[in-house]
C-alpha cells in the first residue's frame, strides 16, 4: 500500500504569459510529448481571439475558462443496493481540470481547419457563456440541482 500520496511537480511558468495556468492548459492540449506544437496551438488560439474580439485574447481566455468552471458535480455512490448520484462540492484544484479538459476536449470536437482555430472559437463561445464547454457545466449543474435530494448522504 501506498505510504503517502505522491507528491505533485511545481509546473514552469509559460514564456510569453508567465503563467502556470497557462502551462496546465497546454499540457492538456499537448499530444504524443510535443509540446512546443501544443504551445504553438495555444498562442496561435490565442492571438485569433485576440484578432475576433478586439480584446486581449489571453483575457478573454481567462474568463473563457472561469465561465466553464463548474461549482458542483455529482458522484456516484452506492447506499443499500441502489447507486445514487449525490451531489458534491468540486476542489478547487479539480474545478481548473476539469474547465481546462473540458475546453480542449468540445474545441477538439469543433468543426474547422486547424487546433488553432477550433480552440479559439471554443474560447470566443466560451467567453460569452455558449459553446459546448459551457453547456457542459450548465448540464452538470442541473444534474446536481437535480439529485439534492440525495444530498443527505454526502460522501
């Protein structure tokens, strides 16, 4: 058995940024190790935003993610034979990864050319409160609104 739990790796912040937040973003973008392309992906994103709004496009990435950052979630738990959904508090370490997977994973499900391209329309929809990311903490939100009466048995 384990001893203690494992210990997590200070994160680099990005070079243009200077930011961590930025860095665990990319991680999630990045696929096979290439990271330099997964940093490409994200500053390409970024600047097209930029371009789309009229704004600072790292400042609409921040509220992009704040706005998909759910609150509540449900968890399964089984009492007496039957597995409820009871609703729970999110940590707050989890809310980011789950905002930030939850980000890459609808802009990679997006219709368009290129990464770059989907993810910053996902940021842009995001941002304004639409977009499939959003629509996913909405459900979630609902669905835990909808299992409180199961809230008795928290975890």
């Amino acid at each position: 058995m384990r001893k203690q739990a494992a210990k997590k790796l200070p994160l680099a912040p990005d070079p243009r940024f200077n930011d961590k937040l930025v860095t665990r973003f990319v991680n999630n973008v990045m696929e096979q190790g290439k990271k330099s392309i997964a940093y490409k992906i994200f500053y390409d994103a970024v600047d097209k935003v930029s371009t789309m709004t009229g704004e600072n496009g790292y400042e609409v990435w921040r509220k992009a993610l704040a706005n998909v950052t759910p609150g509540v979630e449900v968890r399964s738990r089984r009492i007496g034979g039957a597995t409820f959904q009871i609703p729970a508090e999110v940590r707050p370490d989890r809310k980011i990864s789950l905002s930030i997977k939850w980000l890459v994973r609808f802009a990679g499900e997006r219709n368009g050319k290129s990464m770059a391209d989907k993810l910053a329309n996902e940021i842009v929809a995001a941002s304004k409160g639409e977009g499939a990311a959003f629509k996913k903490k909405e459900d979630t939100h609902r669905m835990a609104e909808a299992n409180k009466a199961f809230s008795h048995f928290r975890i």
